[in-house]
C-alpha cells in the first residue's frame, strides 16, 4: 500500500465503504472440488460429490469481472486445479488481463511447459509439500510415488523462473501435524538447496487425529528454534502461522491451538474488527461465493450438517448475480457490519478459528492513529506499516 493512497482509504473508512476502496484484492476461485490426494488432514478425496467445475466460459467471465472491480490477484485452487485439461487456458485469461496468479498446487502434475507458462507472468506458486522425506511425505498425503512427482513439479517451476528472469515466486507450503513435526528442519535445508524462494509453515488444529498434542506443540517449539538459529544464512524466506511467535512467547495458551479455536480468547478479551470481507472473496465450484476461507466449510457438500452451515454462510452466487452485484450487495455489507468488531459470542466456532486475529490488531491500530492522529503525521510517524502487513516470519 502506498503512502498517496492513505488519504483515500480514510475517506472510504469513515464513510463504511473500506470494501469499495480496496476492491476484492484477492479472489480465490475453486476451479475444480476433485483431487488425485488422499491427504489425512482433509476430507475432500472422499466426497461422493467430486468432480464439480466451474466452466471455462464462466471463469474468463470471472477474470473479467474481477479486473473491472480493481483485483489484483487471483487464487487457482481446488481439489487440485492442475487436474483441469484446459488450465493453461485459465492460466492465459488471467496473464492478458494483467492479473497476478496464486496456484495452490499439490505439484504432482506439473509439467515443464506449464511451468514455462506460468512462470512469464507475476505467479506465486505454492507446492504443498509437508516434508522432505519422502516417507513422511506419502503417509501423510496417502498415494505412493507421490513425492517424487510433486518435487519434479517443484523443480520444473524453480527452473523455469530463473530461466525467465525470475518474474514470479516459488515456493512451499508445509502443513504442520503430527507426522510431518519433526521434519521441519530437514524440509528448510531442503527447500534452500533445491532454489525455492520461500517455505511457509502452516498449523493443523483442531483435528485431533493429524493436529498437534500438548506435548508435539513442545517440539514444535524446538523445530522453530533450531530453524531460527540457521535461517540468517540462508536465501530462502522462511515463514509461519501467526500463532507460532505467541506460543514460543507464551502469549498464547497451547491448549487454545490444540483445541482448533485459538482465536477465541483473543476475539472475546480485545475485540478487532475483521479486514478480510473487505479485500477477500472465496468463489467455489459450484459458484457460491464465501467472505474467507474459514465461513467456508470444507466438508462433502453432500453432508446435510454442512448444507446447512454453506447455506448460513453463503454470500450469493456468481450464477445468479455478478461479482460487483455481490460484493457491493446487502448481504456482504450485512456481514462486515456484524464482523467490526467480530463478535465472538456469535461467530465463536467460527472466527475462533481464524488465524488473523494478529493482522487486524495491526490494521486497527494503524487506522485508530489515523483518526486519532491525522493522515500527515501517521504517515511521517517512523513507525508507521503498512496496514495490511502481517509478522509471519519465523
């Protein structure tokens, strides 16, 4: 975010309309629910209803839309998306319109062409890879010769960036549960010797079949450490959930994380009101449009538990009105009213989950000095960030 533009989004705050500023920065579009992963921390490989896409004809619409109402990045994710024999035509609609691609890839598929591709325009791979060792790789992702498949796509899109003058970023995303811990250290060395630019550690909670136990939280603790004491001398970019500079603190009750709801406490004793809805929307492959990825239940929409709690959450969908119709619409304004502050009283389940909480403790506090202080000496202030940073780094 510039330092011009804060005078704008004052305005646009002070007269509830943060979300006509910013525009859906980021929209995530589920371009197909089916998967080729039997991954232990999710469930979507066993739907009875997998398969569903949305069409090329819709997407290009989609691409669009979201160019008109001032986006900047796209979100390809799944399933797996690479799955889809016509993604390098999705891949081409985005690149002419100047929008930037993320792709959460499982890397299994991934060919040296699609690489070539992708790696021309502004990309930001993401390659779920939860450890280094191919071992613990498949008992986690359940499909043997997996690994070896996912660091060939990996490869192919390291080799490919630099070959295009490193337009783009590659990087890993490293699920952090019960079998994959104590491999974290050896998932960096090999994250730094392979060129990958970044690798971000994630945190599984709540499930207590892959999630982290008190005592696993410990030698989460360790991990992090050891990492801590080499990653100066490395390239790579080594990032964390929010949560993991708070527990090593003490900031932050274990019991709170292990449980799966670890912003409870912190939503109910200092209430932040929720940025998200206003520069966030989650498209699925059915066309329901969701304000995050939490209201987003990730479960068989076949279940008649979770019809109910999609419906509750659902915003609209992209079938029936468009993207400005929604995001502009009552019910997104209704939700970004009941979310400032979040009440966790009645979003509990929910927003307790959420991993943000740290985020907007920040941007609330850069947008409290700003009616507190005024924009010129906000912005002259030192210490002043930008509002949509997040400490994440290890």
């Amino acid at each position: 975010m510039e330092a011009t533009e804060i005078p704008k989004i004052y305005e646009s705050l002070k007269r509830g309309e943060l979300y006509k500023f910013w525009g859906p920065r980021t929209v995530e579009i589920e371009v197909t629910n089916k998967c080729n992963m039997r991954c232990k921390m999710c469930s979507r490989w066993a739907w009875k209803n997998q398969g569903s896409n949305l069409d090329i004809n819709t997407i290009k619409r989609l691409v669009l839309e979201i160019k008109t109402l001032g986006g900047q990045n796209i979100l390809l994710s799944g399933g797996e998306p690479l799955l889809r024999e016509d993604f390098a035509e999705i891949v081409n609609k985005i690149q002419t319109n100047g929008l930037n691609i993320i792709l959460f890839t499982n890397g299994t598929l991934m060919t040296e062409e699609l690489a070539d591709k992708l790696s021309k325009g502004n990309t930001k791979f993401v390659f779920s890879i939860d450890s280094a060792i191919p071992e613990f790789y498949e008992r986690i992702r359940g499909v043997k010769g997996s690994w070896k498949l996912a660091t060939r796509g990996l490869k192919f899109a390291v080799d490919m960036n630099r070959k295009n003058g490193h337009k783009s970023r590659v990087g890993i995303n490293f699920t952090t549960q019960k079998d994959n811990v104590q491999t974290m250290l050896e998932t960096v060395k090999f994250s730094e010797e392979n060129g990958v630019d970044y690798i971000r550690f994630g945190l599984v909670h709540g499930q207590d079949d892959v999630g982290l136990s008190e005592s696993e939280m410990k030698g989460l603790r360790s991990q992090i450490l050891e990492i801590r004491k080499k990653k100066d001398n490395m390239k790579l970019e080594i990032f964390g959930s929010q949560y993991f500079k708070p527990l090593i603190r003490g900031d932050l009750d274990i019991k709170a994380v292990s449980s799966g709801f670890p912003a409870l406490k912190l939503f109910k004793e200092k209430p932040v009101p929720c940025y998200v809805c206003s520069q966030f929307m989650l498209i699925d492959s059915f066309g329901d449009v969701f304000p995050c990825t939490y209201h987003y239940l990730d479960n068989d929409p076949d279940d008649l538990k979770t019809q109910k709690i999609r419906a509750k959450n659902k915003i609209g969908n992209i079938f029936e009105k468009s993207i400005k119709q929604i995001w502009e619409g009552e019910k997104y304004r209704e939700f970004r009213k009941n979310h400032n502050p979040v009440n966790i009283e009645r979003d509990g389940r929910t927003c307790g989950q959420c991993e943000h909480y740290f985020q907007f403790a920040k941007m609330k506090r850069f947008f409290d000095s700003l009616k507190r202080r005024g924009i010129e000496k906000t912005i002259n202030d030192s210490a002043w960030c930008g509002c949509d940073a997040s400490d994440d780094s290890i």
